[in-house]
C-alpha cells in the first residue's frame, strides 16, 4: 500500500463552501494537477474566433491565452511535460464541470458576471464583447421593435436571453423564446427560418456567419444591448491559482501580446476558411487593454 503525506491528501481534498442554496468546491488546483499529471481545460468549440477547433484542434483567441497559461503551470510546477488536454463543453455544462473538478480552468466566451461570481471565480478579463443580433438581410430587421411577435434565438446557458426578457418589458415587445443546445444549433435554427434573429455575443455572430455556406446572407444589426467581458473560468477560492492565471493574463496585456492575439485572430484570415473578420476593438475592449481588472458586471 503506498502511503501519502497529511499535506497531499489534504490538497486533493474539496471543501465544500456554502452559498445559500449552492454548493461550491474549492480545490488546490496545483496540486491536483501535478498529482494527476494533467492539465485538463475546457472550452467552447463553436465560439470562433474566441475558441473553436480547426482539424480537430482547440484553436482560437482564448486557446492561444490559455497555452500560455498551460506553459507558465508548466514551470510553476517545474513539470515541462505536463499533458494538457482541451475538453470541449456545452455553456450550461461549463460551471458544473468546474465545480466538479472535472476541468481545472475554462477557456471559452464565457462572461464575467456577479451572479456566476458566487459560484466560480474568474481570471483578469480578457475580452469585452457586446451582445447584438444576427438577422437575414432579407427579413428587414434592424431594431428591436422589428422583433414583435417574432420568434428570436438564443444558446441555453448563455447570458443573452436575458437582454431579450428586458428589452421585452422595456419596448412593450412580445418575441417567442426559442433555445438552441449550443451556438451552431442556435445559428441552424436562425438559418433554418425557425427563428427571425439570434441574439449573441458579436463576436460569436461573426464567427458563425464567417463559417456559414453563404456569409453574404446575414448581417450584424440592432442596438448594443449589452458590453460583457470575457474571462478565464476558474475554481471558486483558489486564490493560489488565481493569481498565477491573472499573472498570465496581465503580462499579455502590458507585454502587448493580447494586442497582437486581437490582431490574429480578429483581424486577420483565419480557418478554417480564411475569412478576415475584421472586427476593430470596441471602446469597452481598448478601455480595458489601458486598465486590466477581474471586475465582473
């Protein structure tokens, strides 16, 4: 039988902290990793440009953010061949498989926001987004008042729906509420006719209609309805963990790198079909590359 120290078998153990009715796990994550021999991170595999996968590889803005953050647990941990692998997840699978432990970190188009602050934690942001939608040109949709009586997607587990429910109330507008299962399925039901318009993160609409099979049909309308920032995803009290992921993070910003991955990958071809998406950063982006923070909304 081989026996294990109080200090190992106390990192591999996950106290339970309550919030209200939530459980959530906190968890030495280096320990774990360097226990198990593997660094297991999630993502979204349909977020393009943000993450998304070209021949079966995890690829995307994030993903090149994260493998940095893969080789800086790499010497932390003083493990260079440490075995990274990219799990891809659903959004309303993402929160479940951090707190379970079944992923040490996601990274993905997931926002930074109070309410999913009680449940995980969330690195120095490395996005912003803002929410709009995506219609067919030919549907003459250009407001929100356009949307009445008219059914309107958007991605289960995703924070969009509810800009949906707001603006419901607050422009006396009556929408049907369709969900898709991920952000393709969202996309097939707008492009199926199933829905008027899908309303999303816009870098996500652009990705989707980049790899549509006919990108010339769709446009990106409406007002901003909300701008989000975007951050890595990790275990709720690690703040260990934390702060080597935020070290990360914030040396790309100060370096000057995340400037170069924003030109990568949101102004320049990309797979898998070399369209150029040529999305100029928004004000909230070029606003936090001045002043990284964590702050969520």
């Amino acid at each position: 039988m081989k026996l294990f120290s109080r200090s190992v078998i106390a990192s591999s153990l996950f106290a339970c902290l309550s919030l209200g009715a939530s459980q959530v796990y906190a968890v030495d994550t280096l320990a774990k990793i360097k226990n198990s021999g593997k660094l297991v991170i999630g993502f979204n595999d349909a977020s393009m440009p943000i993450s998304y996968v070209v021949n079966g590889v995890a690829s995307g803005y994030v993903i090149d953010i994260c493998r940095n953050v893969a080789s800086d647990i790499k010497k932390e941990l003083n493990m260079p061949n440490l075995k990274v692998e990219f799990l891809a997840l659903t959004p309303s699978q993402r929160i479940e498989s951090i707190q379970s432990g079944r992923i040490d970190m996601e990274c993905g188009s997931t926002t930074n926001s109070y309410k999913r602050q009680q449940l995980v934690s969330f690195s120095t942001n490395f996005y912003y987004t803002e929410v709009r939608m995506a219609v067919k040109k030919s549907s003459n949709i250009h407001n929100l008042v356009d949307l009445d009586n008219k059914a309107v997607v958007t991605t289960a587990g995703t924070t969009s729906d509810q800009y949906i429910k707001r603006n419901e109330r607050g422009k006396n507008i009556n929408v049907i509420n369709v969900y898709g299962r991920d952000f393709d399925d969202s996309f097939a039901i707008l492009a199926n006719g199933k829905a008027e318009a899908f309303v999303m993160d816009d870098n996500i609409l652009a990705g989707l209609i980049a790899r549509s099979s006919n990108p010339s049909s769709y446009e990106i309308t409406g007002p901003v309805l909300s701008s989000e920032p975007y951050a890595i995803m990790l275990p709720k009290g690690d703040e260990k963990f934390k702060a080597l992921v935020d070290g990360t993070v914030n040396h790309l910003w100060k370096s000057g790198q995340m400037g170069k991955l924003y030109h990568k990958w949101f102004q320049s071809p990309i797979q898998p079909k070399n369209i150029n998406l040529n999305m100029a950063p928004s004000r909230s982006y070029l606003n936090l590359q001045r002043r990284p923070t964590d702050a969520g909304i």
